[in-house]
C-alpha cells in the first residue's frame, strides 16, 4: 500500500509539473479545461500507480519493457489444417491491431486449466478460432496445440518445446 | 491567413487536422476489427475489464454486449459516425461525442474479451476524449483548413473559451491533445529509471527482450535482430539507443517549449518505433501518426507558434 501512495505522489507531482510548466495560460482563462485537466491529473498517476490494468482501464501503468528480468518463455500456438500442414495461427484474423491481446488470453486459460486437454472453456475457446480459420481461408483445423518454448538469447535455436495442450475437433 | 499562420501550432488548421488525424486512425482500427466474431466465443472468456465492469456487470448485460446483432450494429454505427465526424466537422459537432462514446464501448468489449491493455490504443482514445469533449464552437469555433473558411458564417457564429479569444481556444485544444501523447512517454521512461535503474541500460536485458519478441509469433514476422543481437558492437549501440530513448520520453514536456527540441525528439521516439517494429514486432502506428501530425505541424516554419510564444512569456 505504502509503494502505491509513493508511486502515486511520485507521478502525480511530476504530472502536475508538466501541465503547470506547459499549460498555465489555458488553464487559467477556463474553468472547462482546468475540470478535465485536473481530473486526468489525478486519474492518470493513479491508474500508473497500480500494479494491475484490469483493475483501472483505461487509466493504467505504462511499464513496458522496465522489469531486468523479462519472460524466459514464450507460447507457440500451432494448428495443422486438413492439408497436414503445421503453422503458426494466425491471430491477425481474429484482432487486426492486437492479435497478440488473444494470445495472451489463450495463455493464461490454458495456465489457469491446469491441463493437457479436455477442458470445457479452453476447448470451446479454441473451437472458435478454428471455426473464424475455417471461415477466412476454407481450412478445416484438424490439431490446435499450444507449446511452452524457452527463450534463448542471439542466433541459438529455441529451447525444447514443452506440450501445454492439445485440442482436437469433436466427431 | 498567411502560410505561415496556416501552418502555425494551435491554430484552427492545426486542431483540424489532429481531429481529422484521430477520428481517421480509429475508423481505419474499427473498420478492420472482426467484433461480430466476438459473439462466437464462450461466455466464461469474457469478464469486465477496469471501467467495462460496470458496462458488463450483470449477465444479462453480457449477453446483450456479446451478441452479433449488437456488435455488428455497433461496429457499423461507430463507422459511420467516424465517417460522418469526418465530413461534417462542423454541421454535427455533436457526433465526437458520439464517436467517442461508441469506440469507447467496442474498446471495453474489447478488452473483456482478450483481458488485455493494449497501450498502442490508449493515446488515440486519450485524443479522441480531448476532440468529444471540446468539440463544441466554444473551442473549435470553425474546423476546416481552406484559407476562405476564415470568414464566419453569420448564421453559425463562433463563440469564445471563457476569457479568451477564438484562436485559442484551438490552441488549448492542441494543447490538451499533445498533453495526452507526451505523458504516457514520461511515465515508461520514469518507470524504467525507478524500476530498472541502471541494471535495466548495461545488463542484458533488452536483448533478452528482442529475443523474446521476436520468436513469439506475430504477423510482422521479423526475426533479423535474434542474429544481430549477437554482435558486441551492435548490441551496445542498441543499449545505447534504448537509454537515449528513455532519456527523451522522460524530458517529452520539451517538445511544447522548443522548436528545435521538438524536431529531435521527433526523430528519436520515431526512430525508436520503428526499431521496435523490426527488432520486437511492435509497431505503435497510431502514435507515429499523432506525433507526426501534432507535434511535427509547421516544424519547418521559423517562427515560434503561439504557444511557444505563451509558454515562454
């Protein structure tokens, strides 16, 4: 609690500064744009002084790439279409300016799961994208498989793939 | 109006094509989000995210949000009010309200669904806010670029911002907009300096962060920095660059003060977009076009625009 006040006072002076050094004039000749301004002062530096976004959307932390320790994994999320070819999904169909907001999604169901396979929400989820694939290329997926590959720095290959789940269609 | 005054920083030209510039980015944005997929995925996968909770508090509500009807019909009502917005500027005025409002619920649905923040699309949002609610003739009395649209129509006059004159109420408005850009910038890069320190600059920890980005999947697909990580020499430049970086989001209050400094971190925060699009696969398009549009408006002019004029008096 005592690093979310710190933090907060933290932002909040230094949000102060910036509209105080840069926008005095406006603010002082209208009562409209002092009300917004002061309530993104205060909203802004709070949303940054929580540690979770889910929480505070759309007011949240603006903390990438900060952490000295990034993820030593990342998920591959292979399908193999009724041609037998193995590729990546492609998420793009399904968000054209974040697809990798679904990724992570994905993730963190099959996290939360606990399994290989056979889970009701995961496999209804997955069901879905093979069904959007199906309707954008003509492809039926026949194997949905979600992969757990460790990074490794520079040109070296990945790390062995570690299977997290697999979904195939219902008969 | 001469060119110079066209192409000076808050003017009515300026806050014009800002609007224009927002309102484009998420008509481009909404018109290119499958949301009527939405509606296929199981229920469980959504949940309210931040303000979303109360827009889909109850099950009931759910249901409603989540179902292709009102997906489609809001997904085609935010198009045409974005397009609308667009070519009416200042006939329905009340339609950025409108807009805003509209974007701003795909968006939570959005993230109820995919539980994810994505910051590429705050800044737009942020903007777009600024346009919905300062859309009104007290700020923007005339929104439009042509020279002959200087004079007022008698049967539409402009009114003023409480105390000031016409012009600036434009500048307040550009003002605010460019407020909303530069403090997410300031807060990565003190975040960085209060979470990282110097560890997160000399250690390893970019590369580590290029080589994650760039084997995840994604539709850029560029992998090209994995092999040149590698190089000692090009590895400390890009350390380099990331703390030259940080360094210029941290000072980003310096582009409402100087002309010169705004070119510079122009370049800089440009540069470093497009260096993460290719090292990392993650490109904030729709900053670069606000930044572009915001602050790289009349930067070839000489004299300093009217708000640098009343920032440094």
């Amino acid at each position: 609690m005592m690093t979310i006040i710190g933090n907060f006072l933290i932002y909040f002076l230094v949000t102060v500064g910036i509209v105080l050094l840069s926008g005095r004039r406006h603010l002082a000749r209208d009562k409209r744009l002092a009300t917004v301004v002061g309530a993104l002062v205060i909203l802004l530096p709070a949303g940054q002084a929580m540690p979770r976004s889910r929480a505070t959307y759309p007011f949240i932390r603006w903390a990438m790439y900060s952490s000295t320790a990034p993820p030593r994994t990342y998920q591959e999320y292979l399908i193999r279409d009724d041609s037998g070819r193995v590729y990546h999904y492609p998420f793009e169909h399904i968000a054209f300016s974040s697809p990798r907001a679904f990724m992570i999604r994905l993730e963190q169901l099959v996290q939360a799961c606990n399994c290989t396979g056979s889970d009701e929400l995961v496999d209804d989820v997955i069901a879905t994208f093979a069904s959007i694939h199906r309707d954008r290329t003509g492809r039926t997926v026949t194997q949905f498989q979600v992969y757990e590959v460790p990074v490794t720095t520079g040109s070296q290959p990945p790390g062995p793939r570690t299977l997290r789940y697999t979904w195939r269609p219902k008969r | 109006m001469t060119s110079q005054g066209r192409w000076g920083w808050g003017t009515k030209q300026h806050a014009s094509a800002v609007r224009l510039a927002v309102l484009g980015i998420w008509l481009m944005i909404v018109a290119s989000t499958p949301y009527e997929q939405y509606a296929r995925f199981p229920a469980g996968m959504s949940a309210g995210f931040g303000l979303g909770r109360l827009l889909l508090g109850h099950e009931t509500l759910k249901s409603f949000f989540f179902s292709s009807p009102v997906l489609l019909a809001l997904k085609w009502s935010a198009i045409v009010s974005c397009l609308l917005a667009i070519l009416l500027p200042n006939r329905w005025r009340w339609l950025t309200p409108v807009v805003f409002v509209n974007i701003l619920v795909l968006d939570l649905l959005t993230k109820a669904i995919n539980g994810f923040a994505n910051h590429a699309q705050l800044g737009p949002l942020f903007v777009l806010l600024v346009f919905a609610v300062f859309s009104d003739r007290d700020y923007l009395p005339l929104i439009r670029f042509r020279d002959a649209a200087d004079a007022v129509p008698a049967r539409d006059p402009p009114s003023r911002p409480p105390g000031g004159t016409a012009e600036s109420g434009y500048a307040s408005v550009v003002w605010l907009a460019g407020l909303m850009l530069i403090i997410p910038y300031t807060y990565i890069a003190l975040n960085r300096l209060l979470q990282g320190g110097t560890e997160l600059f000399l250690g390893d920890a970019l590369l580590d962060y290029i080589a994650f980005n760039s084997r995840y999947y994604s539709a850029y697909e560029s992998t090209v920095f994995v092999g040149w990580i590698q190089i000692p020499w090009l590895a400390a430049m890009l350390k380099g660059g990331y703390f030259v970086t940080t360094l210029f989001e941290l000072t980003s209050v310096g582009v409402l003060f100087s002309q010169r400094f705004r070119l510079l971190w122009l370049v800089v925060i440009a540069s470093f977009h497009f260096i993460t699009l290719v090292s990392m696969n993650i490109f904030f398009w729709e900053n670069l076009v606000l930044m572009a549009v915001i602050f790289g408006w009349g930067i070839w002019t000489r004299s300093p625009s009217p708000m640098e004029q009343g920032s440094l008096a």
